[in-house]
C-alpha cells in the first residue's frame, strides 16, 4: 500500500533546477535508496519530504495527507544526519529523550521510552555517557535511537555512515536495516556508495541530474540497468562493440563470433551497436572457443575474486573469476581468451 508519494516534484535555487519533476510512490515499510553521485539532487529531494526545503513544484503526501506546506516540526518525521548532531552538554539518555521533552511527553513515559530505544541500539550501559565519550559508531546509533524514539512515520537518513571507517560502515548499515524491518518504518537512505543501497535496499532510485534514472530491485538496477549512466554508475561496466548480425533474431556480432543475445536489439541489420556486461559475466577460455581475445594488461588478486585486466581492439575489459588455489593467475603479457555469457550481454540504446 502506497505510503509516501512524491507528485512531480521540482526544486529550483535562483536560476539553476536540481529537481526535475520527481515522481515516486513508497510502500509502508519499505526500505528505499536514493543512489548518485554528489549534485545529483538526491538529498534535496530528501531535504523537501523533511520540510528543510520549499519545493518550488509538485506535492508530499504521507498516508494520505499532503505535507508539502507543512513545516518540519509539523510533519511526523525522523532525521538522521551525516554529521551525528547529538547535543555535546547532553548525555546519551537526555539525546534521546530531546524530542520527547519538547512533545510534552510524561516523564515516566519518557524514561521507559528511552530506555526501550537504548535497548534497541545495544547501548544501555552507556546512557550517562556524553558524545565525546562515544565512538562515531556509537554517536550516530544514538542519534538514529533519537530520531526513531517520537514514533515517526517515516525515517530519512542522510548519508549516515559516511564519516565511519569500512568496517563500522558495514556493521552499522546491517544493524539499520535490523532495526528498520522489525520497527516496520518506512525509510529514505540517502548515499553514494553502491554497495551500501544494494546490499540493504527494497529499491534503489539511481538519480542523475536531477532526475530518476531507473528506480528497481537491487537485482533489477544491477543486472538491467535501462540507460547508460546506471550501467556506469552501478558496479564496474565493460563495453563492446558489435554488428548486428539478425535483428529479429536477436543475433549479434562480436570480432568474430555470432552470438544470440537475450535484449532487444534497437537498430537494424549491419548497425554498430555497444553491448554492456559485467565482469562476472566472462571466463577465461581456450582460444579457440573464446568470443574474444586479448593481451593481459594487469591481475589484481583480491582475496575471493581475481580481477584480470585485458586489452581487447584497443579497449580495456575487466573479468572477474573467483579464486582458485589449483590454478594460477594470468600473468601480464599473455593473450588470453574470454568466453562471454551472451544472456549477460546489455544493449546499451541511449
């Protein structure tokens, strides 16, 4: 059931438009990320559902309810910053209780409240304790405890983790997404980084000035990216020329091999079109079966996987294979051949 819905929404700053007639419809519940690279006007459009931003068009409705006039402390939402924003002359228990305070909530009800979102974070022992006596891990699960502990019905996160190292950041973002499906709250995680929208995400909108590019799957926007930006943007892309070879039946041409593809093919007989495909989406081969070949250019070992470098007509593809302690890597210089899995292959149209 559609939740929170954005109708043609639009934001300008003077002359310069940074949202262009933004549309989307949230389920209740669901987990959605907005993805793309900075100015791509992805934390304005959350800046505009938290009330910090006037759209200069279009309407937010929530349950039903238009918000779009509405200031920030009059719409039921809870903010999460990049920069935690915890109140330093306030400990972990009065951060959390901030909100409650302001509501006018009893202070029994407050004290139990905060003690259910401090068990909640798994930092109940630590509630006297001031921010500087925090890790950054700790300060945004403090924060994140106080923006859900009023009852909000949707939760925006503003690129949360980015100030954190890797590893906190993979902890972090698990224990969100925990906490998300089981509190059943409808959320809006803004980021840039791929892996993190992928990896916790019900959809993933790919934004690209100002617009959505594709919103889908994490398995839709990584494996049928619709425009050539989300193809780039989404993972590491390889692009190959071809001919097409039979239009109708879906064949095309690669050097020289003829290879039946599962994408509609957009142009004509004896056309050059560009195919996509993904590094996991070749394995090295015998010459002679191989779809193409080419000069080893570099081989990086990256634990599980081994990621070759390989120069094809003047073009550098990267394949990934998983490692294989029976089997050496290729070495720098060798020509090897690569045998592609055509149903992998993306006709990239725009």
């Amino acid at each position: 059931m559609t939740f929170l819905t954005l109708s043609h929404l639009k934001k300008s700053f003077g002359a310069t438009q940074v949202v262009h007639d933004f549309n989307m419809a949230i389920d209740k519940g669901e987990f959605i990320s907005f993805l793309g690279p900075s100015g791509c006007g992805k934390t304005t459009v959350l800046r505009m559902i938290a009330g910090f931003e006037t759209p200069s068009g279009g309407t937010i409705e929530i349950d039903g309810k238009d918000q779009t006039s509405l200031k920030p402390n009059q719409r039921n939402i809870g903010m999460v910053f990049q920069a935690y924003a915890l109140f330093p002359n306030m400990n972990v228990f009065d951060n959390v209780a901030f909100g409650l305070k302001i509501a006018g909530m009893p202070k029994a009800d407050i004290e139990a409240r905060v003690k259910e979102m401090l068990a909640l974070i798994h930092l109940e022992q630590l509630a006297e304790r001031f921010p500087y006596q925090l890790s950054g891990g700790q300060q945004q699960r403090v924060a994140l405890a106080r923006a859900l502990a009023p009852k909000p019905q949707v939760l925006l996160l503003d690129e949360p983790l980015s100030a954190l190292d890797a590893k906190i950041r993979v902890s972090l973002r698990e224990e969100i997404r925990q906490i998300q499906q089981k509190l059943g709250i409808t959320t809006v995680f803004v980021t840039h980084d791929q892996e993190e929208a992928l990896s916790i995400s019900d959809r993933i909108v790919v934004m690209n000035a100002g617009k959505a590019d594709q919103i889908g799957t994490p398995f839709e926007i990584y494996n049928r990216p619709t425009t050539r930006f989300v193809a780039s943007f989404v993972g590491t892309l390889n692009v190959l020329d071809a001919i097409v070879a039979d239009q109708s039946a879906g064949m095309v041409r690669i050097g020289d091999q003829t290879l039946a593809i599962r994408e509609t093919i957009p142009a004509a007989n004896g056309s050059p079109i560009q195919l996509a495909m993904r590094p996991e989406a070749g394995s090295l081969a015998a010459i002679g079966d191989a779809t193409v070949r080419g000069q080893v250019t570099s081989s990086q070992f990256l634990g599980s996987v081994i990621r070759t470098r390989i120069a094809v007509d003047g073009k550098m593809l990267s394949f990934d294979t998983f490692n294989d302690p029976g089997v050496k890597p290729p070495v720098v210089g060798d020509t090897v051949g690569v045998k592609i899995d055509p149903a992998a292959l993306i006709v990239l149209a725009d």
